[in-house]
C-alpha cells in the first residue's frame, strides 16, 4: 500500500498522508522511534537536497497524537559535512525545543558489525536498537545511481569511513544488504521540491507532494517510475528483490491519493544533466560527494572544454595521468583539484 498526499502545507499534508496511511497497523505506544531524514549537506530543505523539518513536524504530531513519546531524530551527513551544522542550517533545532524530539547525530554514536553477502558493515547501535524506524528521505535524483530515497537514504546510518567504502565496493550491492540488516519500520518520502539531476541540490523541482508506505523497495520502486526510471535499471533495487527486501510496485499495489486537485499539471521526470557529463569523466569508485561536487561544476561551467579528461574516484589512488584529477585520490596527477570533497568552485577554475 502506497498513500500520496499534494498540499503546500507540508506538516499537515504530511500529518494527513500518515493518517489514511497503513501505519497505525505498525505502531504500539509503548515503544522507541527513530526518525531519519535526510541531511547530506548543510544546505536549506528548498534548495531540494535535504528533507524539510515540516514534513518531520508532520509524523512527530502524528506520533504524538498516537500517544508514543519516546522519539528522536538521527543522522550523520555526508563526507565532509558536519550533522551538527546540518541539523541547524535546516531547522532541526526548532523541532528539538518546539517537541523535546533528541537530535543525534550518529557521528559520535556506536556501531555494531554485521555481514551480508560476505560484505561486513558498520551500523549505528541507535539505529539497529530502535523499535521503529522511519526513513524520511528526499525523492530526489542521483549522480551516480540514478536515485536516492528509502534504501540508500540508511547509508547515514553509518560511520563515515563506511559510506566512503560503500563507493569501492560498487554502492548497489551493499545499499541492498544494508537494507537487509537493518530493517525499516516505515516510509515517508519528502517529494516537496527534491533535486531531479543530482543529490546536492541546487536545481529543485517543486511537486509539493508527501509519499507513504511500509516497505521501502516498494516505495522506491515507486517513486523511480515517477522519475522515469525502471526499477530494474537501478541496481541496488534488483539487489533489494533479490535479497528479499520486498516488492516492486505494480498494478497490484493499492495506492490512496488524497488532494489530487493539488496533483503537479505534468509528470516529473529527472532531466538526467549528470548523463550530460559522463562521456568527460573517468569515472572509477568515486564517492558521491566528489561526484556531485563535479557535476555541480560541470552544469554551471555549461560543459566541459573540448577534449579535455578528467578522472574522478579512489581507483586513482597511488596513479599518475596525462589529465585533470578531481579530489585527493588523485593526488598523483600533475593537474588534480584538492580536497576530500574538493568544492565545485576549485572545480569550475580548474577546468578554465
């Protein structure tokens, strides 16, 4: 069961998207809940790269009226951001003194190790101890896996050294098995203003839209159809059905749409400006804050100079090139931009 809510009051459309939704069915009021939102960097919710502190004040009123106390907010931003900043320069902290909700930031949490598929992984004790889970992702496109949302939005669930690792090792395969091992509870994706070309942000599209259900393959297999993608075209999604994560979205799947006077005129679809790119990149075991860093820079140059390379990703390390190297695992090149990420304006001068 999926439930989508269209209103441009995000807390109560997302309180009322919970409300027709399936979740009550899931929820006792005796137990802990964790809220995980999406805050890779620390930039505002409209910029369409973090999830709006109003549709968290949306499940954290719902909770409330459910008659469950015990919750809290938890993160760790990505490869060189600061959840502590993130959380303020998004709006976090007026939800910590407004609910009493705890705000933690996983940085400086536990974790616990576990194995899938012969891959071990780091997760957050905070996150594997809490009774009910909620992934509160960005709908929202991606540099390198075309999207992000429920799934990959646990790799914050993890220490940073681990999301770097999660890039060596291909991102779909391990994105699927943390899915496996840590389990969540329930959905709810900001489809606000998400960014359709890449994660960071900077491009959003408004759709003011909130998007529900249990299983988190079912709803990204969803929300990848609303984006243009085909599920199986997305790697860790066909992990995640093999894996038994869950279901893609079919014609079987019962959808409750509230509001749709509010639907958006169009369909959205990602206008793929990372694809633009790729033909430029040398592309191997990046890690998506680099990534996008490039990506960012490419699309505000407006492209690349004529036959000029430039190679990107933790497969350099220890490597020398005749081109241009973007972040210090390519700091054997002779022209290489510094930085672990390196900034999209170092970038954009690099490349003249």
């Amino acid at each position: 069961m999926i439930t989508i809510n269209y209103g441009k009051d995000w807390v109560k459309t997302t309180y009322d998207t919970l409300a027709a939704s399936d979740m009550n069915m899931y929820l006792k009021k005796d137990i802990s809940v964790s809220l995980k939102p999406n805050l890779v960097v620390e930039r505002p919710a409209s910029e369409g790269a973090t999830t709006h502190p109003e549709v968290l004040e949306g499940i954290i009123q719902y909770l409330i009226d459910y008659g469950i106390k015990d919750i809290k907010i938890i993160e760790n931003a990505a490869c060189g951001h600061s959840t502590k900043q993130a959380f303020r320069a998004c709006g976090y902290e007026a939800l910590n003194k407004k609910y009493g909700v705890a705000l933690k930031d996983l940085k400086d949490d536990k974790f616990i190790s576990l194995k899938h598929e012969n891959i071990d992984f780091q997760i957050s004790e905070t996150a594997l101890n809490s009774d009910f889970l909620i992934s509160v992702p960005v709908l929202k496109a991606h540099s390198q896996t075309k999207l992000t949302c429920c799934m990959k939005n646990l790799k914050g669930c993890m220490p940073q050294s681990e999301m770097r690792r999660f890039h060596a090792l291909g991102l779909h395969k391990p994105i699927a098995g943390l899915n496996v091992l840590l389990k969540v509870n329930y959905c709810v994706v900001d489809g606000i203003c998400g960014d359709l070309s890449f994660e960071e942000g900077g491009t959003p599209v408004e759709a003011n839209r909130v998007i529900a259900g249990q299983n988190p393959l079912l709803v990204d297999s969803y929300c990848a159809l609303l984006i243009g993608h085909n599920p199986d075209d997305i790697g860790y999604l066909a992990y995640g059905k093999k894996y038994g994560v869950g279901e893609y979205f079919s014609q079987k799947t019962k959808v409750i749409e509230l509001n749709t006077e509010q639907k958006p005129k169009c369909r959205i679809k990602s206008d793929r400006i990372a694809d633009k790119y790729r033909s430029f990149i040398d592309e191997r075991e990046a890690c998506s804050v680099c990534y996008a860093a490039l990506i960012f820079a490419l699309h505000k140059k407006g492209g690349i100079v004529k036959g000029k390379r430039i190679c990107i990703g933790q497969g350099f390390k220890g490597k020398s090139a005749d081109c241009l190297g973007i972040g210090n695992c390519t700091c054997g090149f002779k022209n290489y931009v510094k930085g672990c990420p390196p900034n999209a304006v170092d970038i954009i001068k690099m490349l003249g």
